[in-house]
C-alpha cells in the first residue's frame, strides 16, 4: 500500500530509455529498482529520498520524444488484488509523509484536509466518486496507521452513509491536527521507560526491525496464540537421507536438507486438513486453494524473513529441494522480489537451526497457522520389536504448532501438528528420488 523512495538513480535534466532504472523503493522487506515507464527526460521529480508514498501515486514527470507528456512513475508494483494487511495497515519507516499529490492530469483531488491527516489517492477517488466532502471525510474513524482512512474503512462508511451523505453542520469541526499518539487506536500499554546510563550503547533499530517488531505486536494483538507440541521419530529420514545426499549432489548439483522433507509432510497433512490452509477477513472465513508455504530464512543482518513456495502442494521432493535452496540464496543475497514474499498461506520456522528444541513462534497474518521445527536430537526411546520392548538410540525432534483460536480451535490444531508427526514417522527409507 505504500513504498519508501529510497534513492534516484536519475536526476532532473537525464536522458531516460524506457524499462530503465530510475530509483530504488523499499516495499515491506524488499528494496526494489522501479523502471521508467516511458523514455525521454526527467523533468520533475515529485518526492524526495525518505518520502513514503502511496501505490499509484505520482512520483515523477517524463517528458517524451513526440511532445510533453506528463507519465507518472508508480512507487511500487501495484499488487493484483487489494492487500489483507494487518487492520488495513501498511509498512512505514515512520518518516513524515508527504502531503496528497495531484493527479497526473493537473487537477487537485478535492480540497487540502484542515486536520493534516492524510488520505492516500484511492481513498480520495472514493471520495470523489461518491460526492464525500473533505469535511465529511475527516470524520470518518480510521483504523490504519496514525488513523488514516483505508478502503476498508471508506467501504464500511459508504455502506451505512445516511441519504445525502452525514449532516456535517451540526458536528464541530476539528480543532487542530491530531497527535500520532492521539491517532492512533488503542493498542498495547505504554512501555516502561529504560534507565540508561553513560557506559551503554544505543543502537537505533534499522527499517526491517521496525517493520518486523510493528507486524509482531498486530500480530500478537489480532490472534488468539494457541500452541501445540509433538515429538516425532525422524530416524528414517536421517538414515535416508545420508544415504542420497551425495548421490543427490552430484546429480542435481546442490545439497538437500532436512527442510524440504519436512515442508513436504506439513503440504501433505494440509491436504488432509485443508482448514489450516484458511484466512481470516472480519467475519468471514478465507479459504485458500493454493498451499502457499512461507519458510522464514535468517538474514546476515540478524533479521528474518519469510519468502514463499508458492504451489508448494504440486512440487516433488527434489522441486521443494531446489525451491528451498534458491529462496534461501535470494534472501542472503538481498535479491528476493516482492512476487517472492506474497501469498503465503501457511509458514515454517527452523528453530532447530539454532540449536532450539522447541519455540512458540509468531503467525504471520493475515494466515491462522505456524510451525516451528525443533533440532534433531538422538535421544533413548522405546520401540516394540518382535521380541517385546526395548530401549534404542533414535533420532526426534519437536514440532511446536501455533495456531489462531478465533478460527482453530485445539482438536484441528493439535490432530494437524499430529498427522505432520505421522508423515515423517512412515517415510519410506527404500524412496527413490
């Protein structure tokens, strides 16, 4: 919904081709080059470095070769279908924004707003389209970031707007700009203020960071977590798979992991359970056709992030392989595209990759479910032989299930966890790649 101009790369005055760069934008995690959309000369930049702009808005002026043609740049790929965000939230650097720009054609969408609170282009379009005037509009609650109006927020609005629109006359109008703090919705309490003293260091959190911590405490505050744990007996798939991996090296030329064997099992116990493949959208319930996995990868930087296997239910074994490697290359190397971290319908953490046996993670939203898969231990354990019970040496691991009881309640969360547990119980150590 909004993307943060992070540097031009052309200046005023250049000579531009058409699919040329022209800036750098972040949009959530990913820093992405936008290409100019026709060629000829930059003539005006409209938004400076550190501006957050609203998809679809203008951001900049081409002159072309035949005549003077005003072409707008977009900030940021408009996504094909409106985005679920948190509460209609969109990421933000929490740098100023900038004021509402004027369309391409010239003409001012409506009047400037008295409150000073901003209303991106669609939502002034709306307002427009249905004969809302500002003053109307500033009174319309919103429920994105500072209190903006989303379209949400507009749809709900118009859907119960008396006839002839809201008598604006009797309602006071707004004394001065709100406060971001004002603005804002409730949300959790105010954190305890930290005792500093001259030997500690302060370290400002960088973009992703701020991201990161915003989306977890929606997070926390939008779903109920309930979390489910299962121990599962993975020995079949060490023994089976330091059998092929050499083999499988040389014959695909990259190594597989216990990650992709895993995501295959979750895919499968998702088509038994095709409830946890659900959405959340107010009081309705999302049901997704594509298994989408999003599989969180830890960054140099420490941050994490989370590309996406899209389709992940139509892939082989050796296809997750490959997947899961390039996905985990693209995002150390910084070259993950926006189309890469959309569309996850369900999410996997390795937290055995960091020594833990266990964790609690976090859903990532707008899904209802995570799983966090623990390190493989080699642990005592009984089995049952022919001869009767014995003590072995087997390889386990944990599976920790978070899900969101609004929508998942315990017998699906814990039976799903559970059947996870069964498919990596059975693997065949006889399979073939």
């Amino acid at each position: 919904m909004e993307g943060t101009i992070l540097s031009w790369l052309k200046q005023e005055g250049d000579t531009i081709e058409a699919d040329e760069s022209v800036l750098e934008v972040a949009t959530d995690k990913v820093d992405t080059e936008v290409p100019a959309t026709h060629g000829g000369v930059l003539k005006e930049i409209l938004v400076q470095e550190g501006d957050v702009v609203a998809v679809g808005a203008p951001i900049a002026k081409i002159e072309t070769d035949a005549a003077v043609e005003d072409a707008a740049v977009p900030a940021a790929p408009a996504p094909t279908e409106e985005p679920k965000a948190v509460n209609g939230q969109a990421s933000s650097n929490g740098q100023a924004t900038p004021e509402p720009v004027a369309a391409a054609s010239g003409q001012a969408i409506l009047e400037v707003p008295q409150s000073g609170r901003f209303y991106s282009p669609l939502v002034m379009n709306m307002a427009k389209e249905e004969g809302v005037a500002m003053q109307e509009l500033e009174r319309i609650p919103g429920t994105g970031r500072e209190g903006r109006v989303t379209k949400k927020d507009m749809l709900a609005y118009l859907k119960n707007r008396p006839a002839g629109g809201a008598d604006i006359a009797q309602a006071p109008a707004p004394a001065a700009a709100p406060s971001p703090a004002a603005a804002q919705p409730a949300r959790a309490p105010q954190a305890m203020p930290v005792s500093i003293s001259g030997e500690d260091e302060i370290i400002e959190m960088d973009r992703m960071r701020k991201m990161i911590a915003e989306r977890m405490v929606d997070s926390k505050r939008i779903s109920p977590h309930v979390t489910s744990f299962v121990e599962a007996d993975v020995t079949e798939i060490v023994y089976w798979r330091n059998r092929v991996k050499q083999t499988f090296k040389e014959h695909e030329g990259e190594p597989i992991t216990f990650t992709p064997i895993f995501i295959e099992a979750i895919v499968k116990a998702m088509k038994d359970y095709p409830m946890m493949n659900i959405q959340v959208d107010g009081n309705n319930i999302v049901k997704k056709k594509d298994i989408n996995i999003g599989m969180a990868v830890a960054l140099p930087s420490g941050n994490l992030i989370v590309p996406v296997i899209h389709k992940a239910d139509q892939l082989s074994l050796i296809g997750l392989t490959k997947k899961v490697n390039e996905l985990a290359r693209k995002a150390r190397d910084n070259k993950l595209t926006p189309d890469d971290l959309q569309g996850g319908t369900y999410t996997v953490s390795n937290v055995g990759s960091f020594g833990n046996v266990m964790g609690t993670p976090i859903i990532m939203q707008p899904q209802v479910g995570i799983m966090a898969l623990g390190a493989v231990q080699k642990k005592p354990s009984v089995i049952e032989t022919p001869a009767g019970d014995a003590i072995a040496i087997r390889h386990k691991m944990f599976l920790s299930h978070s899900y969101d009881h609004r929508v998942v309640d315990g017998s699906l969360g814990g039976m799903f966890v559970r059947r996870v547990a069964d498919y990596l119980e059975r693997f065949d150590l006889k399979r073939e790649l």
